[in-house]
C-alpha cells in the first residue's frame, strides 16, 4: 500500500509536527486501513483504500512521549480507493456522474495519544503504531474521551486561531466553562458530544471545501429571528486554502434541546399503543413552513424552468440507474418509476415553473425535536444528505423536496413500528401525511397537493434513495423503501392507463402510507 504527503498542504502548530509529517502518515496507514472501514461516517465501503494524503496536522494537545496526560492530533486526511474488487457488489458512482469513480473523500480524524488507556476507553483504541513519532503509544479516538471532548470546548470558548485550525464564537454567546463532556456513541454520519445540559457539538467526519449547510443555515435563521432552529453558538473551520480560498467547516456547537424527544420516537410510541399523530403532525407542518418562509426571507431564491428541470429530472434518473446496478430488487420497477422524472421535464418543457429556495434537505421524523414543556417543535441537523456534493447540498431547490421527504418519514414509522405496515398503521400514516400537509399550508407555505407531479417526483427519488441507504447500511430494512417503489411505480402505471392523476384528491393518495 502507498501513500504521499503534500508538506506543502500540511499546516501545523509546531515545526515538530510539520518535520515528522510523511514518517506520522506512514506510521498511521497499516491503522487506518483497518480502522476507517469499519466506521458509520466512513462513505467507501465495499472499496478497497490503496493510500492516504495528510491535508493538514495540528497539535491541539502536545504528544510527548511518556507523558502523563494524553495528547490530541487533529488530521484532515484523504483517503484513495479504487473500483470495488472482482465479485465484491458493485458500488454507486457519485450522483453527479455515475459513469465516473469518486474523488477521494476526506476525513477528519481527532486522535488521542497515551502511553496506556483506562480499560472504560478501550473501545476507542486505533491501534499502536510500530514507527514514526507516535511509535509504541496507543492511538484512539478522542471523541470518545470526555477529557479531550473538553478541552475542544475550550477551544471554541476562546476564538482564535491554532495552526491550521480557526475557532470562531457568536459574540453574544454565553459557553460557561468546565460543563463535563458526555461523547454520544449512537452510530450517525457525524460525531456529536453533550456538554452538560446546554450544548452540543457536532464533528464533520467527512468534509469538503465551502460552507457546511448546517452551520449557514441555521446562522441565517437566526438573523431571521426563527425560533424554530437552535442558533450556533460557534464553530471552528480550516483556514482558507491558498488554491480555492474556501474554509472547510469542521464542527458546529450549539444550544442543547435538553428534555426534548424526537420525532421519530414519538411517532412509534404512538404507534404502539395506537394514538392518534394528526395533531402533532399539523403543528410539525407549521414549524416546517416557518422554516422554509424564513430561509426565503434570509437567503436568495430563485425559479427553475426548463434548463432546471431538465437538469434536476437528469439527475434523478442517474441515481436511479445508478441505484438499480447495487439493488437488483429495484430493475423491475425502474421504467415506471423514470416515468414521474421525465413528467417532471415535461412540465418544464410546456412552460411550467417553480420557486426554489434553500431547504433543510434531509428532513425526516429524527430530525426534528419536541419540546416536554410547550410541545413545540424544533427542526436541527441542516447538513443534507451527507452523500450527496457539497455543491448540490447548498444549491436552491422547491422546499416542496422536505414536504415529500417528510411524507416518506412518516411511511417509515408506519412500516417500522410494532405492527409491521398492518391496515391501521398505513391509515394512522394517511391521516398523518395530509394533517402535516394541511398544517404546512396553513402557516404560509405552498400546499403541496398543488403541485403533485413535483410531489411525485421528488418522493420517488427519495424512495430510490432510500433504497440503496438501506441495501448498503441496514439490508433488513430494505422492505421499507420497496414497499414504497411499488406503491410509486403501480401509481404511475394507474396515471398511464386512465390519463388521470391519482395523486390530487383531498386524501393525499399521491402520498400515502398505502402499499
């Protein structure tokens, strides 16, 4: 295996560090190799790393060894992979291009480094590297140690810069000091810790030159004094890079929702002792449209006609063909379900059009809180799909794209809960869609059974996503989108035969529950 290092790219808080870079690197690859794959964020799997470029090291903590504290390494590190080998399933190309391989993502990586752990942290080790500067100490994650946790607050309490690091505050924010760090080890797409009861921060694992949605969209909702978004407290980034000039945001911390349960929770629980959601879908309806109203406000808009439709229906049919290639359940389905995209550019091509805006872009019951006290809702996680470009995630789209995915969340808890999809559950999802629809159009937003051949394509390409979601992280859960690709594709064969849309009356047939 082979590896390079740009010293020219490596930023460092000592000399040390940027001297011994290429021998860290070397010394880390035989650990990272092995350790990275088996990570949640990790997004190559199924391809095999061939090598690793260091972008950039800082020393948060001093490594020394034999110390009697741990030190702390911040790495930014790329990582190379080639084609998935013969008779391993193949894996999708990015949604951009399916034709062509993907770039090599990259990581970022906060590693402790001890002479010994205590036993509560062996879940965390990497390994001991047999060379370079760290040889013979134990490498381990260092979020998930509370004492290192801590001293990142630490960080994000006193702005400034650290190497190639820039931690940045909200001037009128109050971070006490010395709150005890809680790591969560829920496996997500990102890392996230607890300080006490009032903040949380979250680690990007996977990161990409610009502007991190999850950090701009809530500072623009709090500019539009939208209490419906916890508003970052501070954050810390890379410097801009000499060649592209854009910062890379790193981690986000802002205000804890402590007491709060999430949607997706609630949802089930209802569905479990067979209560009725309706009530607290409309209100969720209303936060959601209050969202969208502000982002409009705060952030530029735009409208898609033929050029953008074209282009959105293109790239909903590559991921299609793409999914198809990894889920062969999915190929039988395919000439209907390409069918609602290729409506959607018909509809640009006869002079309709659409306002887009910013949205959330990964909008789903577990993204969303509710408060014990008030019973208000909260909407968090304005990342996007983390798969997806950074690019695409930051790009205007019609905020009826969260409307649908929200819809398909509620199928989701339908035919994930304690009765499996059974005809009350999938009625208890019915009544569930069109009460959030309803409460989303009464609070100002567009009402979506206006527009349901944009409805119809925005919820079949979020089915095809969750299709190769669930095939390559959850295979057991893979009925769930299916039984959703059949209802969308047996609609769009009923819209063939009759010339009619099922999809306009006042129930919300074109998204329901039903199989």
């Amino acid at each position: 295996m082979s590896e390079t290092a740009s010293t020219r790219a490596i930023r460092s808080s000592h000399d040390r560090l940027s001297t011994t870079a290429p021998a860290l690197l070397s010394s880390l690859v035989p650990l990272l190799s092995e350790w990275l794959p088996r990570q949640r964020w990790f997004a190559g799997k199924g391809r095999p790393i061939t090598g690793f470029q260091l972008v950039s090291a800082t020393e948060l903590l001093p490594c020394a060894a034999g110390g009697a504290t741990p030190g702390l390494l911040h790495l930014l590190v790329r990582a190379q992979q080639s084609a998935a080998p013969p008779g391993a399933p193949p894996q999708p190309a990015p949604p951009e291009n399916p034709a062509e391989p993907a770039a090599a993502d990259c990581y970022q990586l906060l590693l402790g480094v001890h002479s010994a752990l205590p036993p509560q942290l062996a879940p965390a080790v990497i390994g001991r590297p047999a060379g370079g500067p760290l040889h013979g100490r134990t490498v381990y994650d260092a979020l998930l140690d509370a004492r290192l946790c801590a001293l990142l607050l630490e960080r994000l309490r006193v702005p400034g810069r650290l190497g190639g690091l820039r931690f940045c505050r909200v001037p009128d924010s109050t971070i006490s000091s010395g709150m005890p760090a809680r790591p969560l080890t829920a496996e997500q797409s990102n890392s996230s810790v607890v300080y006490g009861d009032a903040y949380i921060l979250k680690v990007f694992r996977r990161t990409a030159p610009g502007l991190n949605p999850d950090l701009e969209l809530p500072l623009a909702l709090a500019r539009a004094k939208c209490g419906r978004v916890p508003a970052p407290a501070a954050w810390f980034e890379t410097d801009p890079d000499a060649e592209d000039g854009e910062p890379v945001t790193l981690g986000v911390l802002q205000p804890f929702l402590n007491g709060s349960a999430d949607g997706w929770q609630l949802a089930l629980n209802a569905l479990a002792v067979q209560a009725d959601f309706t009530s607290s879908a409309r209100a969720l309806g209303h936060a959601t449209a209050e969202v969208h109203t502000a982002l409009a406000q705060t952030l530029p808009t735009t409208e898609l006609r033929r050029p953008q439709l074209d282009a959105i229906a293109a790239r909903m049919n590559e991921r299609l063909v793409a999914t198809a290639r990894v889920v062969p359940a999915l190929r039988p389905y395919c000439a209907r379900l390409r069918a609602a995209f290729d409506e959607l550019a018909a509809l640009g091509h006869d002079g309709r059009a659409w306002a887009a805006q910013r949205i959330h872009g990964d909008l789903h019951l577990g993204q969303t809180l509710r408060s014990a006290d008030e019973g208000r809702w909260s909407l968090i996680d304005f990342e996007g799909e983390p798969s997806r470009p950074l690019a695409e995630r930051r790009r205007p789209q019609p905020a009826v794209r969260d409307v649908a995915a929200m819809l398909r969340s509620f199928d989701y808890a339908a035919r994930s809960g304690p009765s499996g999809g059974d005809p009350w559950s999938l009625e208890w999802a019915r009544r569930t869609r069109a009460a959030y629809c309803l409460g989303y159009a009464e609070a100002g937003g567009l009402d979506p059974r206006s527009a349901p051949e944009l409805m119809r394509a925005y919820e079949t390409d979020k089915a095809v996503y969750e299709v190769l979601y669930e095939a390559r992280h959850r295979p057991n859960w893979l009925p769930v989108p299916m039984a959703a690709v059949r209802r969308l594709a047996g609609a769009q064969a009923s819209r063939g035969a009759t010339g009619m849309d099922p999809g306009t009356g006042p129930d919300l047939d074109v998204a329901d529950g039903r199989a």
